[in-house]
C-alpha cells in the first residue's frame, strides 16, 4: 500500500492543503487571500490572520476531497520556508498540532524544491511527463529566480541566482508603477496578447555566469515612463498593451538568455520550468520555440500546479519521507533560503 501524505502550504497569501497517495494527488485545495488586493502587495500581518481562518478548513476539505480521515495520513509535510514568517508559522503549528495529537511523523519542506517537484505530481485520470535526471529547472516564482540542475529528487545544485529581484517581483513592481492590480503578472501576460513586444526596448542587464538581476530592469522602466507621463499624462493608458508586451518580452528574454547559456555548458537539454511565473503564457511559448530550436526536451507544469499550492509540498515531502527524513516537534520555520539551507 502506498504512503498517503497530506500538504500544508502557507509561505505566502495562499492557504493550501493537499492528500497525495504516493505520488498520485488525490486532492489540492488552495484558499487564496483576497484581502491584500487593494494594499497593492502582500500584507504580512493580514497574510497570517488569514491563513489562522483559512487552516482548518482547507485541511479538512482537502482530508473530505479525497475521502479520507486523519487518521489515514502516513506523514504530514509542511512548507518551512523560505516565505513570510508569520504565515509559515500558521502552517507549521497546524502541523506539529496533529502531529502530536494522531502521532503522525512530520516531514519539512523547502518551498522552492516544491515548486520544482510539481513536474512529478500524477492526476489520478492524466499521465503527466516527468522529466528525466538530470535537468535544469527555471524556477521563476515571486521570490527567488533561479536555475536549478536537478539530480534527483533529494539533489539540487544551484547553477545561477538573482543577485537583486525576482521575476515575479519585476512583473509586480512594473505592474505598479502602471496601476495595475495586484499581482501583477497575470494582468500583464494578459494585456500584452493586444500590445505589440518591439515596440518600447528595456535595459537588459549584463551579469557574469548564470546570475540574474532584474533591479535594473525596474528602474529603467520607471524613468521611462516618468519621462513620457511628463510630456503626456496619458502615456500609459495609451500604451498599456503595448508597455506589458515589450515589458514582457524583456523579462522572457533575460530569462532565456542565462538558461540556454546553462543548458550548453552543462550540456542538459531536459528543461522545466516552475514556479508562479511559469504560468506566464508569453515565456511558456519562448520555452517551447526555443525547446523545437535547441532539441531540448520542454516541460511546462499544469497552470494549476505553477503557483503556490500543498500538492508540490505533499510530493516533495514523498521523497523526503521515503528517505527516512523526518522533522522534531521542536521545528522553527525559516523566512530565507540561506537559513533554510544552512
Ligand atoms: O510561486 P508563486 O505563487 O509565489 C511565490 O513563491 O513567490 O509566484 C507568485 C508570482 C507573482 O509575482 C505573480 O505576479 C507571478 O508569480 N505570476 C505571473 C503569472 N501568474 C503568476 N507572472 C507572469 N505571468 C503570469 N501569468
Ligand atoms: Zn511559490
């Protein structure tokens, strides 16, 4: 009989719990938070009041969904960091209380290794393709940006970083500074399908080996458009599409330019992508244009599973269990990956 695994992710602004039997998810429930749209960004102290409503119950629709009790449950796994540190502390309690109280073993893990384990969630009714080991993943979510060669499961190597933002922070912040909602990329992946990607050209930063930095990228928008609003207050509304379709394309081809580079010297053509935005359309086709042009074999995870939800915690905690890793009750979450990592 395989391990039965309930995840429980709360890094950030979703509340998510999931029950995977072995790898096969059995159900995947995320509460988002819709409080901090109108702040313009994540709040943290609203995050964790949130989740402390949320928890309960999300694990138990998630326990319902897949038609099982707690008392079912092989190990807990739960998201340590890196994220915000009272969210995470919500989660990470839930955990050691029902670890405690049905005396299940508790599994830590690291957020960004869920995002990149989603490419070996299965649906119970759909074969999803799992690449093969070793590959390179471009993990590309709010917080971190990053290239990852993947060993195995349990081996990561860090092949390249930002030195400064995320990609996922270049769309928010961009997205800003033109008033548009929070989050932002989804907004700007949608409105750049009617703009045109050539024409407004970005700086693109020049950054030794595989690093990226997106700080620049930023900053350079916002004197733009500073400059332009100065002589039309109407600039940006009259070139929305046209702004986050060449923003867009910067972000895209910033993000490829490194990842090819990693994928020749290491000499890996198996590419993923995860991450939150892994779910930008505009870079998912790059991916795939680029894959059809450099024989790489390309694997794009299921929207669902791009952005923050428990059922990459559930399966990377899998491996972890099988492993033999377990957490003590005296686990404190972490807010950096340098801790985490430690
Ligand atoms: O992975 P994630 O859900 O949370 C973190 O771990 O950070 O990623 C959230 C990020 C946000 O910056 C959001 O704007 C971005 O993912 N995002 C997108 C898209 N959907 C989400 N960025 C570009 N295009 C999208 N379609
Ligand atoms: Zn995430």
């Amino acid at each position: 009989m395989e391990v039965t695994i309930l995840g429980i992710e709360s890094s950030c602004d979703d509340t998510s719990a999931a029950v995977l039997r072995g790898t096969t998810m059995l159900s995947n429930v995320i509460a988002s938070q819709a409080v901090h749209v109108k702040y313009g960004g994540v709040i943290p102290e609203l995050a964790s009041r949130a989740h402390q409503q949320n928890i309960v119950p999300v694990i138990d629709t998630a326990l319902k969904d897949a038609g099982i009790t707690a008392d079912q449950i092989d190990a807990i796994a739960f998201t340590r960091g890196p994220g915000l540190l009272g969210s995470l502390l919500v989660g990470v309690s839930f955990a050691k209380g029902l670890s405690l109280a049905k005396n299940i073993p508790m599994v830590e893990v690291n957020h960004l290794q869920g995002h990149i384990l989603s490419h070996f969630i299965d649906l119970p009714d759909q074969q999803i393709p799992h690449p093969a080991f070793p590959f390179l993943c471009l993990l590309v979510s709010g917080g971190h940006t990053q290239i990852v060669k993947v060993n195995s499961p349990l081996d990561f190597e860090i092949v390249g970083t930002t030195i400064d933002d995320a990609a996922g922070e270049a769309f928010d912040k961009c997205a800003k500074v033109m008033g548009l909602p929070y989050p932002g990329g989804p907004v700007i992946d949608r409105l750049a399908h009617e703009g045109d990607p050539e024409k407004f050209r970005f700086a693109k930063p020049s950054v030794d080996g595989f690093d990226y930095s997106f700080s620049g990228l930023k900053t350079s928008f916002l004197y733009f458009l500073r400059d332009h609003v100065a002589e039309n207050p109407n600039f940006i509304e009259e070139n929305k599409a046209d702004l986050c379709a060449s923003l867009q394309k910067t972000i895209i081809d910033i993000l490829l330019k490194k990842l090819i580079k990693a994928s020749k010297a290491l000499d890996i053509k198996e590419i993923a992508i995860a991450g939150g935005v892994s779910a930008n359309s505009g870079l998912r086709e790059a991916i795939e244009d680029e894959g059809r042009r450099r024989h790489w074999k390309t694997y794009l995870p299921p929207l669902k599973f791009t952005t923050d939800n428990a059922a990459m915690i559930a399966v990377a905690g899998y491996y972890h269990y099988l492993n033999g890793e377990q957490s003590e009750l005296d686990v404190a979450p972490v807010a950096r990956l340098e801790e985490l990592l430690k």
